[in-house]
C-alpha cells in the first residue's frame, strides 16, 4: 500500500521493544517535530495528525482535552462504552467527544482480557495518520507478533501509545527490559505534544496540582480514615484490587491517602472473594470500579442489601457504596475522579457526594461544593482561556 501523501507521521526509529528513554520532548525542525515515548522511541511528525487511531478511552479523553476529539477514528470497544465521557462532559460547557461512527478494533466477544480479536485489516482500512496506541498491549493479543507492529509502522502510520503504565506492570517478553512507566499527567504531556497543545496541558496541569494540593491539606488525621475496598462484584463475586500501588490506574485514589482494606492480601487480577471473605475484610467504603456508567451500582448495592451475608458489611450498612471510577483515565477524567473519590471517601472535608443514579451518572455539584472551577477547564478545553 502506497501511503506517500496520505500519511502524516514516520517513525525515526524501530520499535523493537528494547527502547529507552530518559524524557520525551518536541523538538522542532523546520515544520516538523519529534516526540518520544517508551516503547516506541522518537516519532517525527510533519503536522498534527487529522486522523487517529485509538484503543483505550485515556488517549480519546487526550484528545478531546487538546482540542482533537475529532481526529479520533476508533476505540477498542463499543462505542456506547465511552458514555463515561459523556457524564463528565455533560458538566463542562462547550466540552462533547462524537462517538457516533467510530469503529469498534475489538471484535471478539470480551472487552478486556482474553477473548480480544483486532483484525490487521482494520489498519488498512482506516488508513490513520498515527496508531495512538501501545504497541505492546497490540503484541498481548492473539495473533499479534512483532512483524505486524513494523509493518504497520511502515505502511500506514507510527505507533505512539503506552498502556503497561496503568499498573507498571510487565508487558509482552518482546518488549520487556526497558519499557518504562510514566504517570498519567507525563503521558498527558506526551499526547498534548502530539497535538502541539502544549499549553492547554500546561494550564489543565496546574488546575490538576491545585486540586490535589487543595485535598491533600484537608485530609482527616490517618487513623480517622476509612478502609477502602475498590472491587468489580460480578455473579455473586467479588474482583478486590489494591488502591495505593504504583500507575494510572489509581491517579484518581493514590494522591487520597486512603486505608487500603486489601492490604494483607495478595491480590491479582484472577483473585476473586466471597460475601463472606469480604465480611471478613468488611471495608468501610466500597468502590465499584467503571461505576459511572457501565455497571447499575444501584442494582449492586440492592442485591448486597438482599443478601443475608452482604447486607451485613458496614459499607452497605452506613450507604457507603459507591459507584467507582473508570481507570483507564486521561487528564479530564482525572480531574472529575478525583473530585468524586474525594467526596465519597472524606465527606466532611469535601462535602457528601450525592445519591448516585443511573440516568445521572455524575451529579450536578453545586459551584460552592466543587473541588475544581468547570467553566476554567471547559474554557481551556474549547480554547476560550
């Protein structure tokens, strides 16, 4: 395929898993300008990608908040999965994502996990100016070897993701030993340099510090804080995970300081509790993690109240279950997750959180009870700041 003129971006250099890295940077030369990123190495890019290929909702909420929501052509899952970004930006005026028309890469039968088919052919098809996805999470999928990745690379468009920071856990062998994990707001940088927006970046960054200052000088003495239980409960079962380890998959709950309830345990991904483990743990708060808009945490929290062993817990007890984020976050996410978990966790600092509902996923707050100034970030967001 003869991609001269159609496509926008090259790589400068092989993605062969054993990239390193000490900063990414834009550099410009002439018209152009490079990015770099582990695991993909230093992309050049001739101007702002216009047609983009995306996986994971993170890199779609980047998108939106650098002011290119439209270039994004795709997402791993169905599209009516991404309504959580249309719960947060309902509360940003001016701030949407069109997700109608966008193809589903996933087209076997699990969102996540084993299960997932992504057909090379929908690569060509698409015929995106920049794969902004990890290459590596591209390898974790049956059938995906390293040839493939080099030659979409080559024939279409570079790669620029980086997903394995969600938890630094380890990626796929071809790319281990120096893949390297960043925080949610260096990849947000990342992708904002992509897009050349790097000051919308640089003002949502400051906004993003300023909250976290603002609740981590009002948290509770430690021993006045809750435990925290952050679980998926599906089929009777409960799906634990840790909510003070390292990626940004917890950027929404790590900076919160909080008790982890699991903390003894040796918690996977595959590590599933009973009611009755769980009244063993009983945490005094517990999270549903992507309850804003994919699990009905209403109907969770009846079937907990139902049980004779779940309605026992002290956080079904003391209504403090509640809907979780979604962690798979970008930087606007983060800011409303933020905001949330605060609430949820430490009432008396920041105000209750409201009664959660399905048809109102993300509550209207009034102004003197919000953690961050909307109309601040919905004006840098629209580039009315």
């Amino acid at each position: 395929m003869d991609t001269a003129g159609s496509t926008e971006s090259t790589a400068t250099s092989e993605p062969t898993g054993e990239t390193t890295e000490t900063e990414g940077s834009a550099t410009a030369m002439g018209s152009s300008y490079t990015v770099t990123m582990s695991p993909v190495g230093e992309v050049q890019f001739d101007s702002v990608p216009k047609n983009v290929m995306v996986y994971s909702m993170l890199y779609s909420d980047m998108a939106v908040a650098y002011g290119h929501g439209d270039a994004v052509n795709s997402l791993g899952f169905r599209s009516d999965a991404a309504a959580t970004l249309d719960a947060l930006y309902s509360r940003l005026d001016g701030v949407s994502f069109d997700r109608s028309g966008l193809t589903q890469l996933n087209s076997g039968n699990s969102s996540g996990g084993g299960g997932i088919q992504v057909d090379k052919e929908v690569f060509y098809n698409l015929d995106s100016d920049l794969h902004l996805v990890d290459p590596a999470l591209m390898v974790s999928f049956d059938g995906w070897k390293m040839a493939d990745i080099k030659e979409i690379r080559e024939n279409i468009a570079p790669w620029f993701g980086n997903l394995f920071s969600r938890n630094n856990e380890q990626p796929p062998r071809p790319y281990r030993g120096n893949y390297q994990y960043y925080t949610l707001w260096e990849l947000s940088g990342k992708v904002a340099k992509v897009f050349q927006n790097q000051q919308r970046f640089q003002q949502l960054s400051r906004i993003h510090d300023d909250l976290v200052s603002r609740i981590q000088s009002n948290l509770p003495p430690k021993n006045e804080r809750p435990t925290v239980g952050s679980v998926l409960f599906i089929e009777e079962s409960f799906y634990p995970s840790k909510i003070n380890t390292s990626g940004f998959g917890n950027a929404h709950i790590r900076p919160l300081n909080a008790s982890d309830a699991f903390t003894q345990d040796d918690v996977t991904y595959e590590t599933t509790y009973s009611m009755e483990r769980m009244l063993e743990i009983d945490p005094d708060v517990i999270l549903h993690r992507y309850g804003i808009t994919t699990y009905d945490v209403n109907n969770v929290r009846q079937t907990l109240e139902d049980d004779p062993v779940g309605s026992q817990l002290s956080a079904v007890q003391n209504d403090r279950v509640y809907a979780g984020a979604y962690p798979v976050q970008g930087p606007l996410m983060n800011l409303f997750q933020l905001e949330m978990t605060a609430k949820q966790l430490y009432p008396n600092q920041f105000g209750e959180w409201p009664d959660f509902t399905s048809s109102d996923p993300y509550p209207e707050i009034p102004q003197d009870q919000q953690l961050f100034d909307r109309q601040k970030v919905a004006d840098i967001v629209t580039g009315n700041s």
